[in-house]
C-alpha cells in the first residue's frame, strides 16, 4: 500500500510512496557517481548502459514525476559522453526530451537540476546538422539554473565551464572558485568530491 501516509508524533509524514521514490533516486545518484568517477573510463560505457534501464524503470514506477526525469536525462546524456561518436547522438536527443519533460512538471524540481542538466548538452553537443547544440541555449538554461540554485555545485560548475568554453575565463574563474566553496549535499559525497576536482583542475589551468 504505497499511498498509505504514515502519521510520525501526530504530524504527518512524507508518503510511502514519496518515501520509495527519494530511496530509489538516491540510489541511482549515488550509482551514477561511482561510474562517472572511480570506474575505470573503458567499464563506464557498459555500466551506464545497465544504469540507463534501471532510470528508465525509475520514471515508469513514478509517473508524473519530475525527479526521476531528470535522472534519467543525466544518466542518458553522461552514457552518450562515455558511448562517444555518431552513436551518442540518438541518446542525447533522449535526454534532451527527458529533461524537457521534467520542466513541464516541475522546473525547480531537484533544485533546477533540468535547467542545469539541459544546458550542459546545449553547448557539449555538436550544433547543427550533426546535432542541436546551441550556445544562446545553453547560457539562458545555465544562467536559469543559477538563479534557481545560486550557490549549488553543478550549477556553478557548469556555468564556469561553460564560461571557458566561450573564451571567458575571469569570468569562469568566478564560478570555478564557488563549486570549491560550495555545501555537500547529504548522500552525494562521492559527486561532490569529483565535481569539486573537476572545477579545479580547469582552475589549474587558468
């Protein structure tokens, strides 16, 4: 029975099923860092692959959420990066569609995770014709993102990374040096500790 609300001291608690999702969303985040930062990079394709099935059964238990939307466009768009050539092309166009799908639920869902998520792919994917990459898109979501979420750490990498990309790097540099100071988010050490060495890597290279 899912939808039974357990009553905790006379106050209502968070729903069964609300409970079950926020296990298993944890669970494919914590999953998705251990791939993206401590497998070896020739094992990630494979081990993305499995964990694309495992986001699309998440958004199919808990539909009309936003969260699981978003994962699974995460989960899709970092299996394109580890996939790599013209076979990366048709997954993050699913991704993209994810991720446009969690905003029409929920925009701020995840803290803005779908803005940040949907404008790394606009300036990572190739433009047109062999993509849709877009870097007026890609700076409007970021920067969406940021409002949202002002000092979270994907947030700020991104937008940092971004600013690179686009021959900014004072500019980068700002954003950079705030995913150092950022807060760790509960559960998500692994991501946090690898996010933070990314941003300073590219601050190595300034």
């Amino acid at each position: 029975m899912k939808w039974i609300v357990i009553m905790l001291a006379g106050v209502m608690a968070m729903p069964l099923w609300a409970q079950d999702m926020q296990a298993e969303l944890a669970q494919i985040q914590q999953r998705w860092a251990q791939i993206q930062y401590q497998l070896p990079k020739d094992d990630k394709e494979k081990a993305f692959g499995a964990l694309a099935k495992d986001a699309e059964t998440f958004v199919a238990d808990y539909p009309g959420r936003a969260e699981p939307l978003i994962w699974q466009g995460i989960v899709l768009s970092t299996y394109a990066g580890a996939k790599g050539g013209l076979g990366a092309l048709g997954l993050v166009k699913e991704a993209r569609a994810s991720l446009e799908s969690a905003l029409k639920i929920d925009p701020e869902a995840l803290d803005g995770s779908a803005y940040t998520s949907l404008g790394s792919l606009y300036y990572q994917v190739p433009g047109w014709p062999l993509g849709f990459g877009d870097d007026g898109k890609a700076r409007k979501y970021l920067q969406k993102s940021l409002a949202i979420n002002p000092e979270g750490i994907d947030a700020n990498y991104f937008f940092g990374d971004f600013l690179l990309d686009q021959g900014e790097p004072q500019r980068a540099r700002i954003y950079l040096e705030k995913v150092l100071a950022a807060p760790g988010r509960p559960g998500r050490e692994v991501a946090d500790q690898g996010r933070r060495a990314e941003a300073q890597a590219r601050l190595n290279n300034l």
